[in-house]
C-alpha cells in the first residue's frame, strides 16, 4: 500500500481543490490523497487518456469531481478550468500548479522552440491559472495557491539551466503573489521536489539514466522522492492548518540542499 492510499481522513471536506498535471506522476498521487481526503478534485490535464487515467486513480468512491482536458498554458484554457470548478461546484478552495515538465538538454542545445515550450509549461501555466482563481478567493476570503517547483533552481543542476529559468519564475512568482495577497486569505506557496519517482524516471529511459544517477548522487538520503512524499507537503501547505505559512519555497530533496 502506498503512502497516498493509506491516508483517509476529512481534512478537505467538501473544499473545490483543482490540480494541473493531474493525470500522472506526482499529479496523480495529489488528487488521489485529497479525494481521500474529502475533497471534490478538479483534475487538468492534456494527455489524451487523461480523464481515463484521473478515474482510475481516483475510484468509484471518490467525492464528485470533474475533468478538463485544456491548455492552462494559455488564459482561455486556465479560465475554462476556473469556469468548471465554478460550474460544477460553486466555489474553489486551493489551487496546486503542477502542471510542468521540462525539456532538459544542454543550454546551447535548445532551440526556440524547446525553450518556449519549456516556459509554456512551467511559468505560464502558473501564471495564467493564478491569475484566474486569484479574484475568485479574494471574495471568498479564502484560498490556498500550491505551485510545484524545483530545487534544481536552488543547486543549479547540471542540464537545467532553462527549465531552472521557469521554475525559478515560479519561485519569484510565489513570493511576489504571497505579500501582495497576504491580507486577504489567501496563501502562496511552492513546494520544490529534487528527484521524484515517476512511470517517467521509474521506466528508466536510456537518454535519461546518467542523468538520473547523478542527480540521485546528490542526494545525501540516497534515492528519489516517492510522488506520494512530495503530495504530503504540498496538500499541508493547501490546508487550514498552513494558514500562517506563505511566500514559501519547501524543498523536498533528501538533504540535497539544506538552509
């Protein structure tokens, strides 16, 4: 049994938690434990199996929740997301932007196009969905926006330079929206994984592997984050109970970084 799937509880009864990147990886441990949780998720993603996938992870006894397929890299699409939860549920609680994945190559080997899409993922699609649920907690009162990071940005990993350059605009993007917001309920905060436990990192590809052995090196814990490790912190930081913490960037990293 997985760390996820052991956790029952009512921390996020009856809240509107929306998740991008859900259909997998560490999205797919998040919407999972806040369903457990109570919570009625709205699950982003654009992979073309995606609404498949989130009812799987989900079960048939998950609360209510709805799917969207959009690009949340665009405002239409981030607004289409906001409109759905809105629609189906009447109210919106936390947000958690993980929607991301880089194209990790060289610096000088990107192209235009590599770098774009890089930026697209990672930055835009925080900004254009934060910016879209922002108004709608500040008249609630009440929010929690948890972006997903990197602490790459933090030990300058090897191969990282422009994914660091979107995440690290994640970075900023947290501190700024978290004073600006701070006196009206709302709380920002990034959690910034090392290394995580992926059907991506876990399959190994060859293109990948010293990569990954290197990175894995610099883990004083000695392995990657289990996905369910990472959601942990990022559904404390999306709860009532982190309601002083925001402005923060949380490393879970085994001792990678430290301070």
């Amino acid at each position: 049994m997985s760390v996820h799937e052991a956790i029952v509880g009512d921390r996020f009864r009856d809240q509107v938690v929306v998740v991008t990147g859900a259909a997998g990886g560490i999205g797919s441990a998040i919407i999972t434990r806040a369903a457990r949780e109570g919570a009625h998720v709205v699950a982003a993603d654009r992979a073309p199996d995606g609404e498949q996938k989130v009812a799987g992870f989900l079960g048939a006894d998950a609360p209510k929740w709805a799917y969207v397929g959009s690009d949340v890299s665009t405002e239409d699409g981030a607004r289409q997301l906001v409109d759905e939860a809105l629609g189906r549920f009447g109210r919106l609680d936390v947000l958690v932007n993980n929607a991301g994945g880089g194209i990790i190559k060289p610096f000088l080997d990107h192209t235009p196009e590599t770098m774009r899409e890089t930026v697209d993922r990672n930055l835009w699609t925080t900004v254009w969905c934060s910016r879209a649920v922002v108004p709608v907690m500040s008249e609630q009162r009440y929010g929690r926006i948890v972006n997903v990071g990197a602490d790459s940005v933090r030990n300058g990993l090897f191969e990282h330079a422009m994914y660091n350059a979107a995440k690290g605009g994640v970075h900023g993007l947290t501190t700024g929206m978290a004073r600006e917001f701070a006196g009206g309920g709302i709380t920002v905060n990034t959690v910034a994984p090392t290394g995580t436990e992926t059907p991506f990192t876990l399959s190994r590809p060859p293109e990948a592997v010293e990569r990954f052995e290197k990175t894995r090196n610099l883990i004083p814990v000695g392995r990657f984050a289990k996905a369910a490790e990472v959601a942990s912190a990022v559904l404390y930081l999306a709860s009532e109970e982190a309601s002083f913490i925001t402005g923060q960037v949380l490393s879970i990293n085994g001792g990678s970084t430290m301070l």
